[in-house]
C-alpha cells in the first residue's frame, strides 16, 4: 500500500471519527442542557471534560495529516475547503436546525466542530509549508 492511499484512508477514518465523536458528544451536551439557549449543554463539566479530550484528539491527528500527506497539488484545494468549513462553524449555519429539534443543533454542531479541530492544524501545517516551499523559489 502506497503512502498516499494510507493517507487518503486515514483522512477518511479521522472524518468518520469526528462524525461518531459529534454524535456522540452532541448528545450528551444535549442531553446536559439546562436552559432554553441553544449550546449551553456543551459548558456542563462533564461534557466540557469530553469534548476537550476529543478536541486534543482531533488536533493531533490533523497535525499527523498534516506533516505526512497533502502532496503539493492538494494544497489549494484542501486549504480552500479547510476555510469553508472554519466560515461555516463560525457563522453557526446550523441553529435553525434548533428549532426542528434541538438535538439536530447538537448533532450538527459536534460534527462541524470535531472535523474543523482536525482539518484546521493540517490546514495550518500545510499553509506554513507551502510559503516556504514559496520562499525557496524565489
């Protein structure tokens, strides 16, 4: 197995982790909310203590990515992706979902979160190689 297939199918498994992390998560903030503000179950210590260790988690696997596998033709295509995902978490595009169901809010919220906290470190990693790489050109 090629390196880069061993790269592609990691990336895909960190995806899938942060999908199962954000639901799992995302219900136990749910589940932990005390008032009627959208979010305020993510600040109870339990869930709090959780969502850190999974933010740890993520981080580093997207510092592995991102030392070991975007080759330098992926470097503006996963930079630009990385961006959109960062807008669309602080832009918090999913709180209408809140009025659906609360717990989609939640769903939703874990997921977008876990997948930046890993894709943002790679993104960081690669946009600091990739203004070297610039550097030694010139």
């Amino acid at each position: 197995m090629e390196m880069e297939e061993i790269a592609r199918w990691a990336y895909v498994i960190f995806v899938v982790l942060a999908i199962v992390m954000g639901l799992a998560i995302g219900y136990m903030a749910w589940d932990k909310r005390t008032g009627s503000v959208l979010g305020d179950g993510w600040n109870d210590s339990d869930v709090g203590s959780y969502n850190g260790y999974v933010m740890l988690t993520m981080l580093i696997l997207g510092v592995i990515i991102g030392i070991t596998s975007i080759t330098a033709k992926e470097v503006t295509p996963f930079l630009i992706a990385t961006m959109a995902l960062i807008v669309a978490t602080v832009a918090n595009v999913w709180a209408p979902l809140g009025n659906i169901h609360e717990l989609l809010y939640y769903w939703a919220t874990g997921i977008l979160n876990y997948i930046v906290a890993f894709a943002a470190p790679a993104a960081v990693i690669i946009a600091v190689k990739a203004v070297f790489t610039m550097t030694k050109e010139k």
